[in-house]
C-alpha cells in the first residue's frame, strides 16, 4: 500500500495527496493540520510547510511515494535547517584542509544537491541512498559522468571528514568519464570576437585570458602587480591545486593593457568588480563573452573557458613543445594537456581525403 504525494508546476504553497481508502488512513491524513478534502478531484491537499510535511512523514513512515519534481523541494523544507549547519561545517573542512576556492564552491553546490534530493535526516542516510541519487542524478537529471564523478568525491568527503563516518564509499562506482574533446575557435574566430568589443576594460579581459591561456578564475584575481612587464610575464598566484605558476604577457596585450590603465583607475584588483573592494564577477565575465560571440556570429557553444583550450591547441600547432604548454598552463598531468594533441589541425592538415583522388 503507497500514498501518492503530487505537486503542481507553479503552486509553491500545496500538495496533493491520494490513497486507496481505508478508515484508518483517513484518520491519519486529518491528523495533519489544515489538511482538506477536494471532493471534486478526489485528493487530499496540504500545505507545503515543514509544520505539515513533518507530521505527514511520521504518520504514514514508509508509504509516501513522491513525484521526482517535488521530491526534491519537500527535501529542501524538511531538513533546510539541518542543512544547512551541515554546509557550513562542510566549507569550513574544505577551508581548513587547504582546498582551493573553485573546488570548495564545486563541492558544495554538489552537496546541496544531494541534501535537497534526500527526504531524510542525513544522519540516517546509508550508502544504497548515496547511490539512488548517482542512477538519479545521471538518467533523471542527465549529468555527465564528469560531473557525477566530482560528486561522488564530495559525497565522499562530507562522509568522511565532516560526518566522520567511514565505509560510506563502499562499492560507489566510478562512472567512467566520457572522453569529450574541447571545441576550439580558429584565431580568425578570436579575432573576430576581440574587434566585437569595444569596452577597453573587456577588451582587456579576454586579451589577458587568450594570451596567457588563464582560467577565467585566474583571471579575474589577477592583481596589477602580478603584471610583470620587464620580463613578459604574468605571474598567476595559488592558483587550481594551490599552485603559483607564470606564464606569457605577448606585447600585444601589454599594448592593452596600458590602454586600460589610463581610462580605468586601476585599485587592488587589475579587474575590479562594482565595489572597489572585489574583482569583477566570473558570471559577469562570461556574460561579456557570450554577448560578444553573438555579436561576431560565432555559432559553437562556447565559453570564456575557450579561449584557453584555443591558446594550447595554436602553440601546439606553432610548434611549441608539449612540455612548455603544460607547464603553461599549470597542469599536474601531462596526459591532462595531451588532449590537445587530438583537437589540433597540424597533422590533420597532411591527410588527403580519398576523395579527393577519385577522378569526377
């Protein structure tokens, strides 16, 4: 015997439930303050408070079947309190074992996640309902196996090192992750992108990112003094993997950047945000970006995140030694800047298609 609990796209403020009917049932479901009965729909409805959703998970336990849609959002009321002291020792644990901001802010959107999907306490959870949501998250959500990936590390350290319960990992697969190669826009797509802008400061921008080939986080916690224009150098501080590293400053962009400064005041920040006292926003930067594509006619769905894979694959293409690249870029792997060597044209280029030797 199931209850059925149903939502409705829209109505933030009720549910519905039914059930084949027995007294006792009916007596249980009037426990439940405010609880109504829709004669003409032939359903209960309640409020969608944690008040009402509280009583109803105790007086029917282990008989409520919720719709996908709003299983989630009652998660979210039931345990909001709970949750979210559980993610602030979470970011706290991240913060004190050295973990970089991008990955603190990957993990905890993963986290949130994966509380607001669960009905329960999260000190009941056990490890079949870790996997209920990874089969949730990759055939009802359609995540990637990169993605789902990145959150079975999370899942693993809130179990691990904030709950400190150990074994939850126990036979959680590894989604093997699919092998995506990066688009990559030709230097006329760039060129075409860069004489779209006409704001100096986003000009600056994406100059510095395609020139360096910075993340857009890299970029945009860069400080005037990490431009080092007696070398031709950028220096790029802590950055993923809690790395320093320096890489390219092209004469081009230090033209640029010297544009900039003399319209711009230029504070703590080389890219200040609307305080004075931040940089500017990476959703911000990537609005630009989009902005711009539209604007020169670029149809790949592409990203800030772009014009650094751009930069890899033409100094491969130049001829610039693997090894360099890698370090460049500030990879730890070089299998992880091999990818490259799949997207570049340089080889590609000497193959003749075997039509092209038909004779037509």
């Amino acid at each position: 015997m199931t209850i059925f609990v149903k939502g409705q796209e829209g109505n933030n403020d009720e549910i519905f439930i039914t059930f084949k009917f027995t007294a006792d049932r009916v007596q249980r479901i009037k426990t439940v303050a405010g609880s109504k009965w829709d004669a003409t729909k032939r359903q209960w409805v309640i409020s969608l408070r944690e008040d009402t959703l509280k009583v109803l998970e105790e007086v029917f336990e282990e008989e409520l079947i919720y719709e996908p849609f709003l299983k989630e959002k009652v998660g979210a009321i039931l345990h909001a309190k709970l949750r979210d002291n559980l993610l602030a020792k979470m970011d706290e644990e991240l913060i004190l074992r050295g973990y970089g901001r991008p990955t603190r802010k990957n993990y905890m959107g993963h986290i949130r996640r994966f509380l607001s999907y669960q009905l329960m306490d999260y000190r009941n959870l056990t490890n079949d309902d870790v996997r209920k949501y990874l089969v949730y998250s990759l055939e009802e959500k359609n995540a990637s196996h990169s993605f789902t990936n990145q959150a079975v590390s999370a899942i693993k350290f809130l179990f691990n090192h904030v709950l400190k319960r150990q074994g939850i990992d126990i036979c959680l697969p590894r989604p093997k992750r699919e092998k995506v190669l990066p688009d990559i826009l030709s230097q006329d797509e760039i060129y075409k992108i860069f004489n779209s802008l006409e704001n100096i400061k986003h000009k600056a921008i994406f100059y510095v990112t395609y020139s360096a080939g910075l993340r857009v986080s890299e970029v945009i916690s860069l400080k005037a003094y990490d431009i080092d224009n007696n070398r031709m150098l950028i220096h790029v501080r802590q950055a993923k993997g809690r790395k320093d590293r320096y890489t390219l400053l092209s004469e081009t962009t230090l033209g640029i950047l010297r544009q900039y400064a003399t319209k711009y005041k230029i504070g703590e920040w080389l890219f200040q945000g609307q305080k004075e006292d931040n940089h500017i926003s990476e959703r911000t930067v990537q609005k630009i970006f989009k902005d711009a594509c539209q604007k020169a006619g670029i149809k790949k769905n592409v990203s800030v995140h772009t014009l650094r894979h751009s930069f890899a694959t033409h100094l491969l293409e130049a001829g610039t030694d693997l090894r360099y690249i890698q370090e460049l870029l500030g990879h730890s792997n070089s299998k992880t800047t091999e990818i490259y060597t799949h997207v570049t044209k340089m080889d590609l280029a000497k193959i003749r298609s075997p039509l092209d030797s038909l004779k037509m």
